[in-house]
C-alpha cells in the first residue's frame, strides 16, 4: 500500500516531501482502497454474500478517481488547486452516489461482477472528472468556503458510514472499522496537508486491513468445513467399507447354510444330519451376531477345533474340498472373529485355488507364544505383483470375480486380536498363515505347568 508512495516520493528527490507526500495521497488511498474492494470481492465470491459484493463495488468505485486524482495532482498542482470547486462538486456528487448505492442494497439485488462493474463506474467518473479541470473555467469561490467543505464532506461522510453500519448481514467488528475508516477519509481530504495525508494514511490502511480480515475470517471458516466435510465423507466410507465386508461374510455364511440345508432335504444318515443341523445353528447364531453389529469383546480362550471345525463343514456343504484335521489346540481371540478370518481364507482358496483339494492345518510356534492356522490350496498363485498389496481393500487379480474385500477384512481382524495375516512364500499355489497369540500357561504349586481355559 505504501509502495506507490514510496515510489512517488523517489521519483521527485529534489522537490519538497511533504508537499509532493501530500499531492500524492490519492495514490495511496486509492491503491488501499481498491486492495480492500479486491478482499471484498474475493469474500463475496467465496460465500456469495450480496453485502461485501455491494462493497467491492462500492469501494472499486471509490478507488479508481482517488488513484486518478493523484496521479493528476503529481503533474498539474497548479490545475488542481485552481480547480478545488469543481474536486468539491465531484467529490459531494461520488459520495451522494456511494450513499445511494449502499441504500439501496436493501431493495436491489446484485447481477454480474461487482469489481469490474466498480472499476468501470469509477474510471468513467475519473475521466469525466479529468476533462472537466481540464477544460472547464474555475467555479466561483464561496466565502469561508473550506469551513463550508468539511462540513458538508463531514455530513455525507457520516450519513454514508451510518448506512454502511446498518448492514447487518457484515459482522459488527468489521462494520465499526469500515465506518471509522470512511470518516477518517473523507473529511480530512477537504483540509489538506499534514492532516490528508494522515488521516487518509490511517483510513486507507484501516479499510484494507479490515477488508483482509474479513477475508481471511471466511476463509478459515471454508476451510474448516471443508474439513468438516471430509471428516463425514470418511466416516460415510468407513461406513460403508463396513456394510460391505459384512455383507461379504453374509453371504458367505448364508451359502453355507443353504447348502447345507438342501444336503438335509436330500436325505442323509442320522450322525450327518445331526452335524450339518448343528453347524446351521451356530453359523445362524453367528450370521445374527454379526447383523446386530456387534461391539467386540474381549479376548478369551477358544477352541480353535469346535471354530474351524463348524467353517470346514459349511464349506463341504457346498461341494468343496477341504482336508483339515483336530489338533486340540486353543488360542486367544474371539470366536466369531476367527471363524470369519478362516471362512475368507477358504472362500478365497476355493474361487481362486482350482478344483483341487484346500488343507487347513493347525500347529503351535516353536517358541510357544502363539498358533498358526495354515491354509494352502494348489491354485495358480498370487502374482508377484500383487503381494505387497494383497492385503489393500479393493485389491485383486485382474479376472478375479470377487471385490477385494475379504483379505483386507481377514487381516484387519487378525491385527484386532493381537495377530498378523501373511502370505506364505510357496512354489506353487497359494498359503496363508494366521498368527494368533497362545493361551497364557498357568504354573500349579507342585510346579506342573497347565493352560488357562
């Protein structure tokens, strides 16, 4: 803002400071107050608030003959000082307009760019205000003429910051500012000199500031919603990768059980019939646990061949192949949660594995800290590009039928009962190993050791 000044005042080195300081006020009332205008305006486009849109109009106007005059007044001082009657008439005429436009905003509504409508409206006040102290006689001079000046700019310049006051659709903080700007201008550019240049000094900045302000104020607050904004649509996806996986899981577990089910209609001896009605009920009471969007529990000792046991029979109710045998082994987790991580590992096994035979197997770590579930099938393999992602939501083979859902969802559980999901390396096929953490030991009196059930 007080570049152009500063500049003015380098260009003349040999003149008097002040007086040239002095010439130049437009210059730096008109470059605040168009910078002020250009924040309005970048307000107004970003909330398509009518209010700041009328100001950047408003203050475009205002800007563009306060930049003209001190360029004028640089170059024809004495034309401007012969012509201070005609500069009164324009400037009573620009705040009279100024003054009407702002009461109006009430009752008209504001169409196309307000900037480029300001700075048009007030270059044409410029130029016609150029070629009227270039070519039109002086007006006759009023006794006590300066006195008359600054009260009439005084009235106007108070009638225009009370209406800009009543807008009440501007905050209130910036309203005070604005209208002790406008009453810091106006009036001191009718006396001239020190006083001017001070008070418009203070009045330009006082108007930029506060148009920076109120910028930047809707600026934070775009900011913040769109923050906003993007916390719920991660919650909104978080949402939905959730309905997804666990539709993933239903109809797994609705397959089995239909399947299941029509093994029963076609007639089967007693001990199967009485073991596929036993695996119904507990994948039924599963697939309920799992619609009511159950809150995990905690963690607690399982049997992990009453859990594969029951996924390994679903899955043979529906024609597939799995070899799997009882290691009376039992690890620490959740039921549900490790049914549903060795279900999509079978599911996968099977839709990706071939028609060939899947194993499950199930062994305890040499160092005895946790399980290892293992399932292997004689598939084709995971691609080499694809290992480092496997686990990523939505990623799988290019002819894979399925969505990418179930190994993401298979390790993200794993994580959740203090384990790890890996990808085994193998020459062939594919084979992935549950990690989950052992049953604590329990060391008795006479020093036997015992697990925890």
């Amino acid at each position: 803002m007080l570049a152009p000044l500063l500049a003015t005042l380098t260009l003349v080195p040999d003149g008097d400071l002040l007086t040239t300081a002095s010439d130049a006020r437009g210059l730096l009332v008109g470059t605040a107050t168009l910078a002020a205008g250009v924040f309005m305006y970048l307000h107004w486009r970003i909330t398509s608030n009518e209010t700041t849109g009328w100001l950047a109009l408003l203050l475009a106007v205002a800007a563009m003959p306060a930049l003209a005059l001190g360029a004028f007044s640089l170059t024809h001082p004495e034309t401007v000082e012969s012509q201070a009657g005609w500069l009164f008439a324009f400037r009573v005429a620009i705040l009279l307009g100024l003054l009407g436009t702002v009461l109006a905003t009430r009752l008209v509504r504001l169409h196309g760019d307000p900037l480029a409508i300001g700075i048009v409206v007030g270059l044409g006040i410029a130029c016609a205000r150029h070629v009227v102290l270039v070519e039109a006689p002086p007006l006759p001079s009023l006794a006590h003429h300066d006195v008359i000046r600054i009260v009439v700019l005084a009235v106007l310049a108070g009638a225009l910051a009370g209406s800009l006051f009543r807008l009440d659709q501007f905050p209130r903080w910036a309203r005070d500012r604005v209208a002790v700007g406008i009453l810091a201008l106006v009036p001191g550019a009718a006396v001239g000199g020190v006083v001017a240049l001070a008070s418009g000094l203070f009045g330009a900045v006082l108007l930029a500031v506060t148009a920076a302000a109120v910028l930047h104020h809707a600026i934070e607050q775009e900011k913040q919603e769109v923050q906003d904004l993007h916390l719920q649509l991660r919650a909104v996806e978080v949402g939905l990768r959730e309905d997804r996986a666990r539709l993933h899981e239903i109809n797994a577990t609705v397959a089995g059980i239909a399947s299941a089910q029509k093994l029963m209609n076609d007639g089967l001896d007693a001990d199967s019939t009485d073991a596929l009605a036993a695996m119904m009920r507990a994948e039924v009471e599963r697939l309920q646990r799992l619609v009511a969007d159950r809150m995990p529990t905690r963690r607690r000792s399982v049997d992990l061949d009453e859990i594969i046991g029951q996924i390994v029979l679903s899955h043979l109710a529906r024609g597939r192949v799995v070899v799997w045998e009882p290691s009376g082994l039992r690890a620490m987790g959740r039921a549900d949660d490790i049914a549903e991580v060795v279900n999509v590992l079978l599911e996968n096994a099977s839709v990706h594995g071939g028609p060939d035979a899947v194993s499950v197997a199930v062994s305890r770590d040499l160092d005895g800290q946790g399980v290892t579930v293992t399932v292997s099938d004689q598939g084709p393999g995971i691609p080499p590009e694809l290992r480092e992602r496997l686990f990523d939501w939505g990623v799988g083979r290019p002819d894979s039928p399925g969505q990418g859902i179930g190994l993401h969802v298979a390790a993200d559980i794993t994580q959740e009962l203090g384990g790890r999901l890996e990808l085994l390396p193998t020459a062939f096929g594919a084979s992935f190993a549950v990690h989950l953490p052992a049953v604590p030991q329990e060391v008795s009196a006479d020093g036997r050791v015992a697990h925890a059930s």
